[in-house]
C-alpha cells in the first residue's frame, strides 16, 4: 500500500536533514518540503502557534515504522508529527516509481 506522510519540522534545516536521510535510506521516493506553515495546536494544556515546515512523504506503508525511526532520531521535537494516509490510487507509472525508489 501506498502512502503519503505528514511531518512537520521545527525549522528548514531539520527539514532538510530528515528529507534527506529519508531519500538517502530508500524509506521514501520524495519528499516535498514546504516551508512557512503556521501551525495552531494544543500543547500542555494550552492552545499554541509555531512556524514550522511541512514534510509530504510518498512511501509504501511497509516503510512506516522505519520512517518514525529516523525521524524520532533527527527531530528536535518531544512528540514529532509524522501521520500516514493511505494513497487510494494514482498514475499506474507514478506508483510504480515509488515502488522502484524505495526498495
């Protein structure tokens, strides 16, 4: 199965940092970086903001829990987002693309 996955960093170079380990790793085929995203979210009691980078992952499922590993390793983050949706179809040449770069 197929899968994108969301994670955002605390700053570009630690987005970068994960992006590229994850490239490097074959855990995920490509990974968009988009950067100047305000994020509102609940944290120890209280509503909070930060300005943060968005990481869009397209990986396969079976790579997930070796994903979350290299993330936890690089993230500045206590409790990083890293969230997996599944991809319910696509462009047959697209996904078999992903196939061949995460092997």
């Amino acid at each position: 199965m197929y899968v994108v996955i969301f994670i955002t960093a605390a700053n570009k170079k630690e987005a970068k940092l994960i992006a590229r380990q994850l490239i490097k790793d074959k855990l995920a085929a490509c990974v968009n970086v988009l950067d100047k995203v305000e994020s509102l979210f609940w944290w120890q009691g209280k509503v909070d903001s930060a300005k943060e980078v968005l990481l869009i992952v397209k990986s396969k499922k079976e790579k997930l829990k070796k994903i979350i590993k290299t993330v936890k390793s690089l993230h500045s983050y206590q409790v990083p987002e890293v969230i997996a949706l599944p991809i319910v179809g696509g462009f047959g040449p697209y996904l078999r693309w992903i196939d061949e770069s995460v092997r």
